[in-house]
C-alpha cells in the first residue's frame, strides 16, 4: 500500500520503488548513497521491522558531539566563532520523569534511525519537506555524516513520520541519497550541521 505524508493539507506521496527520472543537472550535484538499490532499501526496513520492531524500541538518541573548529572560516553566510565550542545533540537533554504523551503530532514530522558510530541504533528528530519529487526529508548533518570515524553517511538510514513508541503508523522510508554542507563533511562545522535526504516510497 502507498504511503502518503500529510503537509498543509496537501497529501505528499514519496518516492515510488521505481526511480523517477531528475532534471539533468541534478547529477552534478554532489551526494553520499544511502541505499543504492530497491532490494537494499526491503533490506534496510526489514532491519528495523524485524524481531517486533526491537531495533526501533531499543535505539537511543544520538549524544555525538560536533567541535567547531576556529581555523576555517567560510566564504559567505555567519562568520566564525570567536573561540572554539561544542554543540550538543537534540538527545544531550535528560528525559523528562514525566509520562510521554502522544500529542498527535504532523505526517510530516517523526524520526530517522540510523546505526551510529558506536554500532548501536540511534535515532534523531527529522521533518519531511515540501519539494518537486515529494521525497525530501531535513534532519542534522550528524544524523547522516558519521563525524567519529569519517565514514561518509551513517548506516541503515531510515524515516518514521509520527513514530511513537514502535509505532509506525505512516510506515518507514528508507533513505536513498544524502546532501550535507561542504563545510560540514571537510572542517565538521557545527554552523552547516545540516543535512537533506531523498527517500524510498514507505514500506
């Protein structure tokens, strides 16, 4: 069944299982590959939809940490920083003793999971996007470049809209391509900590 994300009103259907055909000069521009192929991708999902979903109920939030460096400085947008810092993570903050509710939050807004540095799973708040091919989803740039080993994207990379829980109600996709800044994946800038990646239809 095809899954179809909520924004606005306006129902966003990602990407279908066969690929659909990009302007010419998207080629150009520079990626790291997720998974590279349909069969993968039924690989990725079973990962996480196997054992009961354990994978998803087991992975924690991603505590890995971004130096930003004072050598660099980049042509254009914010200048750098005075001195030298650290930028923490969405999961740093302790969790509330309070119980969680669900609060019925938007189709477009939920997690990526992802097998971290550590090799364990993690996850990080994610949002897909409005865009041309219905298939774009905006996360951390640490959530998809592996900063602690340089290895180029982090592995078994997936999006849950409105997980809660092991809950998937609008199922998972799996990530296919990922964009990061320039200066993030060379000096680790915590200024580009920002990435954007396509996805597989949800399964």
């Amino acid at each position: 069944m095809k899954r179809t994300l909520t924004l606005g009103g306006i129902a966003v259907g990602l990407l279908a299982s066969a690929v659909v055909a990009a302007p010419a000069h998207a080629d150009s521009v520079p990626h790291d590959t997720l998974a590279s192929t349909n069969f993968a991708a039924k690989q990725v999902a079973a990962f996480w939809y196997g054992q009961n979903k354990a994978n998803l109920v087991n992975a924690t939030p991603y505590a890995v940490e971004t130096t930003l460096p004072t050598k660099h400085v980049s042509s254009g947008g914010a200048s750098a920083d005075s001195k030298a810092g650290v930028v923490g993570s969405s999961g740093d903050k302790s969790a509330s003793s309070g119980t969680s509710k669900n609060v019925n939050l938007p189709k477009t807004t939920g997690k990526v999971f992802f097998i971290g540095a550590d090799h364990k799973p993690h996850w990080c708040s994610a949002t897909a996007v409005q865009s041309q091919y219905k298939n774009l989803v905006a996360t951390a740039g640490h959530c998809v470049y592996d900063t602690k080993s340089n290895k180029a994207t982090l592995d078994k990379w997936v999006f849950v809209p409105g997980y809660y829980q092991g809950k998937t109600p609008w199922g998972i996709y799996v990530g296919k391509t990922a964009y990061t800044h320039y200066d993030y994946d060379v000096y680790e800038d915590g200024d580009r900590d920002y990435a954007f990646v396509t996805v597989y239809n949800g399964v």
